[in-house]
C-alpha cells in the first residue's frame, strides 16, 4: 500500500473523536476526549486522548503543553466521576512498540477498581 494513503488514514482514535465509531464517553472539552476502553485491563480503564493527532509522547513538542496539562489535570475530575479517586488509580502512557504502544496516537490509560501491581507487565 502507498505511504501517503497509509499517512491519510485516520487512526481508530480519531474516527472515535469524529464520532464515526461509537464510544462511551465520559468526558469531553476542546482538547480532549475521555471514554471507555473496549478491551478492559482493570474494572475502571478509561482512555484519555488529546483531539489534535500527536502520534506519540516522544513526538510532542512545546505547543502541546496546554493538550499534556489537560490530560494530567482532568485525570483526577474523571477518576472522580469514575469512583477510583479516593482508592486510587494508575495513568499509563505507552510509547513506541516496545513500551506497548497500539494506536499511533498519543493516549492515556486510566485504571482503577482493583489493587494494580508493581512493576506493571
């Protein structure tokens, strides 16, 4: 397939953000986009994902700070509303192949409603 018709493609991120796949929302502004994982790794998983494409945490550049803030600072609201905040709860973000990436759009894993291990995996 042509590189430039791969780059074109929309990630399954943003199809969710266009609202061309169904996702269980939890929260939503002008940065960003919370909703449910489909795949669960705890009771609470919740993925946090900035509306502007930034492929990776490693590809952020400083006009990205305000989306990064958001994400951290919204992370507690959201836990909240989820029921994890007082027990507590894990934000993940994966980059590259080997630290588990699998959407080529940067995102944050929320987790809780269980005791999480460490190290993780």
């Amino acid at each position: 397939m042509d590189n430039q018709l791969l780059m074109s493609e929309k990630t399954i991120f943003e199809k969710i953000i266009d609202r061309e796949i169904p996702a269980e929302l939890v929260y939503e502004d002008e940065l960003i986009v919370a909703f449910k994982d489909v795949n669960p790794k705890a009771p609470v998983h919740i993925l946090i994902i900035p509306r502007k494409a930034i492929p990776r945490v490693a590809e952020a550049n400083e006009e990205d700070q305000q989306v990064l803030g958001r994400i951290l600072c919204k992370a507690g609201e959201i836990a909240d509303k989820a029921g994890v905040k007082e027990s507590g709860f894990r934000l993940v973000i994966n980059n590259g192949k080997d630290g588990g990436e699998s959407v080529p759009h940067l995102h944050c894993h929320l987790l809780g409603g269980r005791p999480l291990e460490w190290p993780p995996g």
